[in-house]
C-alpha cells in the first residue's frame, strides 16, 4: 500500500540501551552504523531527546500510546516478564489507541520488527494494536543468534500468514 502522494513515509527507531555516541553520526567509531549515519546525513539529526523512563517496557507503552506510561497497566510492572503470561490485565490493551492504529486508520502500512514487550499473548500483541506485520520478539530479554533468529523468523512468519488467511 503506497502512502497519498505528498504524504510522507517514515519509521520510528527505538533501541534499548543505546548510548549517545554509540553510533557514528553522534561521534562513535566507525562503521558502527553505516545506515543509520547514512540516514542522518541524507535527512534529520536530532541532538536533544529525554527518555521517559530508563527501561525498555514504559517507554513503549508512552511512544505507543502518547501518553503518560504509567497511566496503563503493564508499564509499572517492569520488567514484564514470562511469569505475567496468561495475564488479560498487564499489557497494551487492544481497544487502547495507538499510535500505529491511527496511522492504519489513516491509510498507511503499519509494520513492527524487533522486539514488542507489551504483554503476552493471547490478550496482547502488535497485530492487535494497529500493526498490519510484526517480526520480532513478543518479550524482552533476547539474544540474536543464528537459532533464534530462525525461530523467531518462522513464529512471525507464521503469524502473519494466519492472520493474512483470516483477512481474505
């Protein structure tokens, strides 16, 4: 699906635990992201940000959400971890607005990869708050390997193809 003309495309990057100078547009040895230095220098360098918390769960949920973290359940219990599985309470909540849900609504293609950590299925999900794909990690606390990559590859890949056969 292509955006109306003169809308524009764009993607959002969030990464745990990134540091100022880790990558090379921000002063960091290179290559240490010749893609993103290249993005920085074909288009936006941002030299000022706060983080609204120091963890990875509650700063999704308020990037998600727009709104104040710790006003949805699921933010305070950081970190979100397997033993909240199950839970319908601790998680971005379905019919909560999001900010890829109105994006969808307002025509483009919603996308997430990498890591959710906003609840646990079956209550939570990414293709449940307004992402159309999803490739990732449903938790925290992953390491990419060559095994787990393909596990995770094949989980996602069929999620969205369950998903895509219900669609039709």
């Amino acid at each position: 699906m292509k955006p109306a003309a003169g809308r524009p495309n764009f993607i959002f990057i969030m990464a745990d635990d990134l540091g100022y100078a880790d990558l090379g547009c921000y002063g960091g040895r290179a290559p240490v992201s010749p893609h993103l230095d290249r993005m920085a220098a074909e288009g936006v360098l941002f030299t000022d940000a706060y983080a609204n918390s120091p963890v990875c769960s509650p700063t999704r949920f308020a990037l998600m959400t727009g709104r104040y973290q710790y006003r949805l359940r699921g933010a305070a219990e950081e970190p979100l971890t397997s033993k909240y599985r199950g839970s319908a309470e601790l998680g971005l909540q379905p019919e909560h607005p999001t900010l890829p849900s109105l994006l969808r609504g307002a025509g483009y293609h919603t996308a997430l990869v990498g890591k959710w950590h906003l609840g646990f299925a079956p209550h939570f999900g990414p293709l449940k708050s307004g992402y159309q794909e999803f490739f990732g990690a449903m938790g925290g606390g992953w390491t990419i390997s060559p095994t787990r990559t393909a596990a995770v590859r094949t989980t996602c890949t069929t999620a969205t193809r369950k998903r895509r056969r219900s669609a039709t």
